[in-house]
C-alpha cells in the first residue's frame, strides 16, 4: 500500500490545491492510475462506499489503529 499512499498524499501538496491532473503529470501517469491507486487505498482500509473523505481519513491517523489491532 505504500506508493498507493505516497500518491494519495500528494494530493496535500501546496495546501491541497494539487489536483489529479498534476499528481498525474509530476508521476507520469495517467489520471486513470491516480483512481485506482486511491480506489485500492478505499478498499483496503475499508472506506469504500461510504462518504468518508480519504484525505480527511489519512490524516486523522485512523488508519494507523485500524493496522495496530
């Protein structure tokens, strides 16, 4: 999950104003790969389908307990 979570929290570059398109540039990928690495990061803590924001979730450090139990 780490590069999965490497791209996710670059989101949080420049205050959060760094969009898909420009996490998609700066990787070299396509906005397409940005999706599914933040739709697997969704499903392996088990946010999927839900309203949960998932930089809100990274950040709050949830996901840290949820792996420690």
């Amino acid at each position: 999950m780490g590069q999965e979570i490497h791209v996710t929290l670059r989101f949080n570059l420049a205050n959060g104003k760094v969009g898909r398109n420009e996490i998609a540039q700066m990787r070299g990928v396509s906005v397409a790969t940005i999706n599914r690495h933040r739709e697997h990061i969704r499903r392996k803590l088990k946010i999927t389908n839900s309203d949960t924001n998932l930089m809100t979730y990274l950040q709050s450090g949830f996901w840290t307990k949820d792996k420690e139990d």
